[in-house]
C-alpha cells in the first residue's frame, strides 16, 4: 500500500495571509511542480541573446498566440523585449548541453553554436525540432517572473526526433513505445481544439 500524501507546507507556515489562503512553501511548491513534465526551449533574439525556458505553451490559435515566462531578474529578458521579437527553439533530447548552456548567467552562450537567422534575425539553433518566431504582443507582471505572450509570425519546419523534457529536476525524454500514436494524433487533430488547449 502506498505511503498517505504528505503535507509540504512545513513548520511555521500555518497562519494564513489577509485572504485566507495558507502560505506555500517555495521547496514544497518546487518539488510539486517538478512532477509536471514540460518541454525545453531556448529562447532567442537578434544579437545573439537567449536563455533555456521551460516556462513556453501554446495560448491562442486565433489569433495564433504563445506564452512564456521570464525570471524578472533575467539579463537576457530585457534585450528580447527591447528586440521586440523572438525565437522559441524546442530542443531534442540530444541538447542537454545546449539546454544547460542556455539555462547559465554570464559567458558568451553563442559561442561554437551553430545556427541561422529566422525571417526577423532571430537565431535558429541548428539541430531543434522545431522553431516558433513571434512578436511580443503583452507583458504582465507575475510575481518573480513576467508572463509575456508573443503573436506567432513564423513557423519552422518540423523534424524527427524526440523532445527535450525537464522532469523532478532532471532532464528525460520520451520513451517512443511500441504503442499505437492515434490517440495523440486524434487530440491534435480533434476540431473543438478549445476543450483541451
């Protein structure tokens, strides 16, 4: 039988704020979170300027709209919304380093990297699975991060391959299975596409 769930909350975390709501643990909220699987992308701009996101989805297909969220005290973010377009580059499970690369502070992260410009000079990094160029459409602030949605203004093509996953603070990738793709494939081209992205 397996172990009850445990309450993360911690010590001292008992009295709730002004609303009611009990204070959450930053490590409880981290681990949890941790259990829900997201691709790697990097996040790119003209100049050379990119940071690893995992914090990327889908938000609108019309008007086609992405998502995603910058630390607000990333260096890199502030060059991309000078820009005023990006790149979003998903990775495959080859790009660890890549990804780790990107997912560092300082250095010069372009450095031996191969890549191309997309249509508006945002770097492509050679070997993604794919690539999504867009326009910053809005910024909001969001606690320690900022949730910027870009307008889609570009799509790259697709390639084989599996993705780069971040998982309870590792990076994994898919196991391609001996199953059938269909219920997949169904979802993707299921017509009230609102029901579930």
């Amino acid at each position: 039988m397996p172990d009850p769930p445990t309450d993360l909350n911690g010590p001292n975390l008992d009295r709730p704020d002004l609303h009611g709501h009990r204070p959450i643990a930053p490590d409880a909220f981290r681990q949890v979170l941790g259990h829900f699987c997201t691709g790697v992308t990097v996040i790119t701009a003209e100049g050379t300027s990119g940071f690893a996101c995992q914090a990327f989805a889908a938000l609108s297909l019309t008007p086609p709209l992405v998502l995603f969220c910058p630390s607000r005290t990333s260096a890199t973010w502030p060059v991309i919304e000078r820009a005023g377009h990006f790149c979003a580059n998903v990775l495959t499970d080859g790009q660890q380093e890549l990804a780790r690369r990107f997912g560092t502070s300082g250095g010069d992260k372009f450095a031996g990297v191969p890549w191309f410009p997309s249509p508006r000079g945002a770097p492509v990094l050679d070997g993604a699975l794919t690539w999504v160029e867009c326009a910053v459409e809005a910024v909001h602030e969001a606690g320690d991060h900022y949730l910027v949605t870009g307008r889609v203004t570009g799509l790259g093509a697709t390639r084989a391959g599996r993705p780069l996953l971040f998982y309870r603070g590792r990076y994994a990738a898919t196991d391609p299975g001996t199953g059938p793709t269909e219920v997949v494939d169904t979802l993707l081209a299921w017509p009230r596409h609102a029901d579930w992205m």
